[in-house]
C-alpha cells in the first residue's frame, strides 16, 4: 500500500511539475480559428486575421492561443520571414498588464504562459533568421516592462543574430529569386569560388543537335582546368560524377563534376634546409623574367579522388542533358574531349527523362521519323 | 636605359622569345645646315689631337665585393676613406671641360642645338670610348660629373646616359673589328665627314636585349636604317630585321655594364631634385606672409633641409660607388649601383612631392612638369621593388653560401644540441637588440663622427642576424619571402648611403674643404635619422610576419585580388533598423 502510495507521489510529482502550469492548453479555451476560413493565404489576408481577432473583444481573450495558433500557420501564409507580421502578433499582447510591480513579481516570471508565448514568437524569429528591430524592442518593453524574459531573449537575439548574418563568406542577396537557372548560377558561382579566374557560361542543350532534354546548363570551369584537361591521357576515360547538393539558404541545387585523373605528386628533392645556393635574378635593369604561364601544378583543382576539369547543373540532371554538356564543353575550347572515353557513373539515378545511356539520340530521331 | 620598356617580337636567327627591352644609342644623323656650322664655329672648342696612348691603370687589386659582406657584418673599413680617383692632370683636363659644359647648359638662352653641339665639341658622344679611338676614356667618377651638368637638361641627360651605356656594351659584346667599324661611325666618323650631328630618338643604332635558346639573354645592335623597324609611339617594332649578336659578353658581364644606367639614374633623379630646390628657393625668398618673410617658416626650411639631406646622401652614395668600380680591378659594385638608384628614387620622390607643394597653388605647371620629371626618372625602365629585390636576393645569396651549414644547424636544432646552445648564448646580444661593436669603425673616421660611427657599426652588426634570422625562419624557400627582403634591401641601401656620408663629411673635415663643418652636420644628422629606420626595419624582420602585420596585408591583399571589390560595406550600412 505504501509502496503504491510512494508510486503514485513519484508519478505525479515529476521534475517538471513547475512547467506544467503553463505547458497544457487541452483544458484552455477552445480558440476560434479565423485562419481556416481564409480562402487565400497571403501576407493580407493573415495581418486581416490576426485584425479581426484584436478587434473581436476588447479584452482579447485566448490570445495566447491565438498567437500559438497564428505561428503554427505562418509557413503556410508564406510569411514565416516577415518582420511586419511577427510585430503585428506582439501586438496583440495587451499594453501595461504584465508588468511586474514590485520585486517578487519581477523575480517569479509574472504572467508566464504570456512570456513564454512572447519568447516563443522570438524563438521562431529566430529560426526563421529574421532579425527584430528596435521598434520591436519598444514594444516588448511596453508589454512587458524591463525586467521581462522575452525582452532578455530579444536582447540576447539582437547580441549574436547580426554576428552569425554574415558569417558565411559566400554572400548571397536577401532574397534569393525564384529562377532555377539564376539560383543554379548562384550555387555553380559558389562552389567554384575557390579559383578566382573561373568563368561560368550559360548554354542551351539546342546547341547540339542530338539533345533530347532541351534545357539549360550551367558550366564552369576556369582557364587552369582547361590545361588540365588538355593535358590527361587519351586512354583513361573522364568521369561524370553526381549529382552532389548545395544548399542556398533552403534551396537545394544538385551539381555535377566532370572528374580526370590526377597527376603524380611532383618530386621535389630539393633540401629546404641548403641555402647555400640560393637563386639571384640577373639584374639587368628593366629585364622583368620570362613571362611563363602560371605553373598548373597543385592548383585547387587537382583533389584525392581525381582532378576536377569541369562543373555543372543542368536544368532537369538528366544524364542526356549531361551529356550535351560534355559536347558543349567539346565545343567551347576543349578539343580533347573528341578523342577520350567519358564514363557517366551518376550515385542515384535522377529522375530521368530516361534515355539509355550513349544510346545516340540520333538512333531515336530515326525511330521516330519511321513511325512517323 | 630607355624610355619605355619595350616588347617587340622579333622572328630571327635563334631569336624566339620576345624582346623584353631596348637600349636605344643616340641615333646619328647627318645633317649639314651651313648656317648652324657658322654659329657654332665661334664658339667651338678644341682639345688636343688623337692621343696615341691609352689611359694608364691606375687601379688596386680586387677586394670582395663591399656591400655583398655587409650582409654578413663584414666590413671593408678601407672603404671609409672616400675613393679618389682622379689625379692632377685629369681634374683640370675634366674643369674645362665642364666649365665650357656648364656654360651652355646653365644658360637658359641657349638652344637644344646649342647644347648638343657642345657636348659634340667636347666629345662627349665618345666619352667612354679609348683614347686611341679619339674618344675621352673617362672612368665613372667623370661620368658622374658630366652627367650632372648635362642633366639640368633632362631630356640631354637621359639620351647621353644611353648613350654611354649603349657604347660600353658594345665594347665588350663585339669584336675588335666590328668595334673598330661601328664605333667610328657613332662618335668620331660622321663629325669628320660632314662636320655635323644631330641626335633623333626614334632612328639610329639601337641596342636589343633578347631571350635566346629560352633562358638566356643576349644583346644584339641594330643598325639604323635597316629593315623592318617601325616606331609607334614610344614602342619600337622589330619584324625579321638583321642584327649584330653582341658575342663576347657573358650575361653577368653585360648586367654589370647595364647596370650603370642606375647609377646614371641616380644622379639624374638628384639632379631633378635640386631643380626643384632652386624652384622653391626662387619661389619663397621674394614672398611673406603675415608681415613676416617666408622664408622664416619653419616648415618651409625643414622641408629645404631634408631636400639637402638626401641630396648629400645620394651624392655621396654615388661617387663613393663609382669610386669603387674605378678604384679596382674587376669590381663587383652592382648591388652599390642598384642601392643609389633605389635611394634616390624612393627618397627624392617623396622630398620633391614635399618642396614642390610650397608652391604648388601659385605655380601648377612648373611644378606638375618638375614632378612628373622626377616620377618619370624614379621609374624609369625598373620599379622600386624590383630593384629592391635584386639587392636583397643577391645578398642573402652572398650571405647564403657561407652561412649554409650553421642555418641547416639551426634549423635542425635537436640534432646540434651544443650549437644551438651555443648559438643561443652567442646571439644574446643581437636578441636585445644591442650587439657588441667589434669592427671600431670610428677609428677610421674624424673622432667628431664617433657616435654616428657607431651607429652605423650597430647597423652593420644587426644585418648578420637579420639574414640568419630570415634564412633559418624560411630556408630556401627565403627567396619568396618578398616582404621581408624588401626590408633587408631597404636596410642594406641605409648601410650604403650613412657609410658613404661618413667617409664623405669625415674627409671633407679632415682636408679642410670649404664648408666642412656643415658636411660633418648634415651626416651626423643623417645617421641619425637613419639608423632609426634601419633598426625598425630589422626589428620587423626578426619579428615574423604577425607582429609586423605582413600577414595580414597580404591577406587584405589577396582577397581584394580574388574579389575586386573593397571587401568593407559603407560606413552607413547596417544589419537592423
């Protein structure tokens, strides 16, 4: 018996008993959703809601759940990134009334179901990177007062959200468009930052004529890789490898290599230690040295898993988009391509417009002009 | 040196490469104007008939190369008795000669034709041609003194100084009978013949540095009036055009004799600089301001004054140079040249930019055309840095060859315990920056000078440590440690310049010129300042690249290159409202 009465303290007095005041709403008042209802989901159509329920009751009741409720629904509003939005739902807390009074309020979270909603909506904020302002400081302050959690939370957010904003080195603009062509720009433009001469060309796959998938692709590859590529051995066959993912932000841009063999280590036997010879320039005035290409030796290039000549993203990753590209390559300043064997060795295949693989679109073409 | 460098692709014999620079010879042209020929005629000027000896030599045995040492603290104390190099006969003979020279040249009256005429008459188009050859055999000392007549007129300065590069080239490239038949014809020949000469800058003989067989150099002359040579603008165009190899020259050798025109540039630069002194004097001394003479400013005579300082530097870092070559067999004085020409480029730059804001507002032009002379001479064919490391590689090469085997000692330390303790103990000095001075250095100078004796012994004391220090820190990779080898270049040109000054002023007290006392002022002064600056510069080497900030210049640096843009957002941007 007193075992099961221990049982039964222990069930019920769980660590987080303090939490449970404000951790369960099921017995809470049963909200009126007014985001349901609403036939179009835009940014107006969610600050008309989040309207109707200030203006609903003067006293605004359940507003906690209103604004619960109202966060759970931004992503579907497409809103979950505006500033504008998140200020109108701190609006809806009531003006002066949570305002500690004296010291044991101040000390005791007064009013906590309302902080905790108030640091919630922060929270998301800051999930979403969107980053308050002062004006949202004004207003936290004036619900609030000085002393409150969600003013210490916004506080902390304004501390270290401008630190991480810009803490990648690959900038990218606020908003990021819409384009697929012009987001997988952005994500060849990134990954090929490591070499400052890298140029990027947009083709169409209409430029060969044996294309099936007619879309764009984006390639890149920098002045260096074309010596190198130049430079591999006819026999041994290039590899198409992919498709990789880069994130931008939420997008995802999946991207291909065009990978060689790498070259042998340069031997240097030279020992660093001698300096008894060391080299001196001629000294004949005005003379400036040969002007000798830049050694390609060890450039970023040449990686463990092989040498990487060439980058892309098409617009469908389609292997015969990927193979347009290899005789756009060909085409645009890499002759060597007519005459080494190139291996497409895609990890999954994509979701395909199928076409076998080396299967010449032309035999297809052929087909279709006989049924035809 | 010339004008412009020049890039020109020339398809002959072995020739392959480009053609990285030209050395253009004054051209010779006839022309014969009666009426000019009787307008000079008054004031021709004969010197004696076609000599029948050569020159005698007079110069003492080979000594090691004397700044090359000082990067291992070896001093040549010698050396702190300033060359001299001419005797008796020979100063007269070159006061005439100059007097006649200065005449026409300080006159602003006088024509260009007036001028070139006189340096025809006094063979100054053959001065470093032999005797023999009915030229004037003239050393570098005299050189020196022409030139810095010749150059109030920069352009005159600049040709003649070609001029006398170009020739000695020749002599030693060609053989003796293409000599014999090519020297005639640029100084002596045509003056028999039709009794007239006119130099022109974009024809006649010019001297083509070429790559050959890859990495090798050779010069070649190209004879004017051959086919295949067109000018555009200041860059000359060789296509299929026939040339003479200058054979008997070895690279080194060539170098060495190219490597005058930084002498020469030297001495242009700090006459450049006195121009604009004069130009400030003439500028300030009729003027006041606030009711009191301009001339009492204190600014305006700092500015002057420094203007002095590094014009006696120069000065003396010149002669002392040429001293050296004249005064001994086979001299190894290309690191000397190379550190006047950069001392004076990179100080009299920024003394002339100070001199000529004084009068900067009242008069524009003069002073944009002075300083643009000025620009043009410090650049002229090479930048600073290249310059710089020149010096500072064939330095530590010196130094290098006999430091080898206690920098693999040091850089391999767990396998020379005692040497590095040893070392440790040796150098605990140096770390404190305060090294014994053991090469007593003032014993050789007027006892006034001691302390900027020892100043300077304390500079040439710290340049061991400094090359020990950047070859142990980088091994033979030290040759890519660009910015600090500029530093040691820097520090190593100080050295040059404060020994120079001292033996100057030093000599000058002690045989009673005139106005000596301001020469024992002015380098004591210069010491000074200098040592200061030569005791930063190898604090910073010894630093390391984190504590001198190279580091991190280069970084800023390296990503401006990458990206192009200037990295920072605008001082109003800002990340929330």
């Amino acid at each position: 018996m007193a075992a099961r009465f221990i049982r039964h303290i222990l069930r019920n007095n769980s660590p987080n008993i303090l939490l449970k005041r404000w951790s369960s709403t099921e017995k809470g008042v049963t909200v009126f959703d007014p985001f349901a209802i609403t036939p179009k989901k835009d940014k107006k159509t969610y600050l008309e809601a989040v309207k109707m329920f200030e203006g609903r009751d003067t006293r605004r009741r359940g507003h906690v759940e209103f604004i619960y409720a109202a966060l759970a629904r931004m992503k579907e509003f497409g809103v979950e990134k505006d500033l504008e939005v998140y200020k109108a739902l701190v609006e809806v807390l009531p003006k002066g009334k949570f305002i500690p009074t004296n010291i044991f309020q101040a000390e005791f979270m007064h009013y906590p179901k309302q902080q905790q909603c108030a640091v919630d909506l922060l929270e998301q904020m800051e999930d979403n990177k969107v980053m308050p302002d002062t004006e949202m400081e004004q207003m936290l302050l004036n619900i609030f007062g000085k002393r409150g959690i969600p003013l210490r939370k916004f506080w902390r957010m304004m501390y270290w959200m401008p630190k991480f904003r810009n803490l990648s080195p690959w900038y990218l603009p606020d908003e990021l468009p819409n384009d697929v062509l012009e987001l997988a720009k952005l994500a060849v433009a990134r990954i090929t930052s490591v070499d400052p001469v890298m140029k990027i060309d947009v083709w169409q796959t209409e430029e060969v004529e044996a294309s099936l998938d007619k879309t764009w692709i984006v390639s890149a590859q920098s002045p260096i890789q074309k010596v190198l590529l130049s430079e591999q051995p006819p026999e041994d066959p290039l590899v198409v490898k992919g498709p990789f993912q880069v994130y931008l932000r939420e997008q995802i841009v999946s991207y291909f290599l065009l990978l060689g063999k790498t070259r042998p280590e340069p031997k240097d036997e030279t020992d660093v230690d001698d300096v008894s010879n060391l080299k001196k320039p001629p000294g004949i005035p005005g003379y400036m040295g040969t002007t000798k290409a830049v050694a390609v030796k060890s450039t970023v290039h040449e990686q463990d898993d092989g040498t990487i000549v060439a980058i892309c993203a098409t617009g469908t990753s389609s292997r015969d988009s990927l193979l347009s590209w290899i005789r756009l390559l060909e085409k645009y300043g890499n002759p060597v391509l007519t005459n080494i064997p190139v291996i497409f060795t895609l990890i999954a295949p994509p979701s395909d417009v199928s076409i076998q693989e080396i299967q010449p679109a032309i035999h297809k073409d052929a087909k279709n002009a006989e049924s035809n | 040196m010339n004008v412009a460098r020049k890039i020109c692709i020339i398809n002959q014999n072995n020739i392959t490469r480009q053609v990285y620079r030209t050395f253009r010879l004054s051209s010779v042209k006839r022309e014969s104007t009666q009426a000019s020929q009787t307008q000079i005629q008054e004031e021709k000027f004969e010197f004696e008939d076609v000599k029948i000896y050569e020159r005698a030599e007079r110069r003492k045995a080979q000594i090691s190369p004397f700044m090359k040492d000082v990067f291992l603290s070896v001093f040549n104390r010698d050396l702190l008795a300033f060359p001299e190099i001419i005797n008796k006969e020979e100063f007269e003979d070159l006061e005439r000669r100059l007097k006649f020279l200065d005449s026409m040249f300080n006159d602003r009256e006088k024509t260009k034709e007036d001028r070139i005429n006189a340096l025809k008459s006094t063979k100054m188009f053959a001065a470093p041609v032999p005797l023999t050859r009915n030229g004037l055999a003239i050393n570098k000392t005299e050189g020196l003194r022409y030139l810095e007549t010749i150059a109030n007129d920069l352009d005159l300065g600049q040709i003649i100084s070609d001029h006398w590069i170009g020739l000695e080239a020749l002599k030693a490239g060609l053989t003796e009978e293409q000599y014999a038949a090519v020297v005639d014809d640029l100084t002596t020949g045509i003056w028999r013949i039709s009794g007239e000469k006119v130099c022109k800058h974009t024809s006649g003989y010019l001297l083509v540095l070429c790559a050959v067989e890859a990495s090798r150099l050779k010069a070649f002359l190209v004879h004017p009036k051959v086919e295949g040579v067109s000018s555009d603008g200041k860059f000359v165009k060789f296509f299929n055009t026939p040339a003479t190899p200058l054979d008997n020259v070895k690279e080194s050798h060539l170098a060495q004799i190219l490597g005058i025109s930084r002498l020469h540039a030297a001495t242009l630069c700090r006459c450049s600089l006195k121009n604009a002194i004069h130009t400030v004097v003439d500028y300030v001394k009729p003027r006041s301001m606030a009711g009191k003479p301009l001339s009492e400013l204190s600014t305006i005579r700092a500015a002057i004054g420094d203007a002095l300082l590094d014009l006696y530097a120069s000065e003396s870092a010149e002669y002392f140079t040429a001293g050296l070559i004249d005064g001994y067999m086979e001299p190894d004085a290309e690191l000397e040249m190379a550190m006047c020409r950069n001392f004076m480029a990179s100080h009299g730059l920024s003394s002339v930019l100070k001199l000529l804001s004084i009068p900067a507002l009242d008069k524009e032009l003069e002073c944009k055309r002075q300083f643009d002379d000025m620009r043009h001479l410090a650049s002229r064919g090479e930048t600073l840095d290249s310059v710089n490391m020149f010096i500072a590689l064939n330095g530590i090469h010196h130094a290098g060859k006999l430091m080898a085997q206690e920098i693999k000692q040091i850089r391999n330390p767990l396998f020379n315990p005692t040497f590095i303790i040893r070392k440790i103990f040796e150098n605990r000095h140096q770390e404190k920056d305060a090294p014994k001075l053991t090469l007593y250095l003032a014993e050789h100078l007027h006892p006034t000078l001691k302390q900027p004796a020892e100043q300077l012994e304390y500079c040439v004391l710290r340049m061991k440590f400094a090359c020990e220090t950047l070859m142990a820190r980088h091994g033979i990779h030290v040759s890519e440690a660009y910015t600090e080898l500029e530093r040691l270049a820097e520090a190593a040109t100080e050295i040059l310049v404060m020994t120079s000054v001292l033996s100057r002023a030093s000599r000058a007290y002690c045989i009673g010129l005139r106005n000596a006392e301001v020469e024992m002022k002015l380098a004591a002064c210069f010491v000074e300042r200098t040592k200061d600056r030569v005791k930063k510069l190898i604090l910073e080497i010894d630093d390391g690249e984190f504590l001198n900030l190279d580091h991190f210049r280069c970084n800023f640096g390296k990503k401006i290159l990458d990206t192009n843009t200037v990295l920072v957002e605008k001082p109003t941007a800002r990340t929330f409202w």
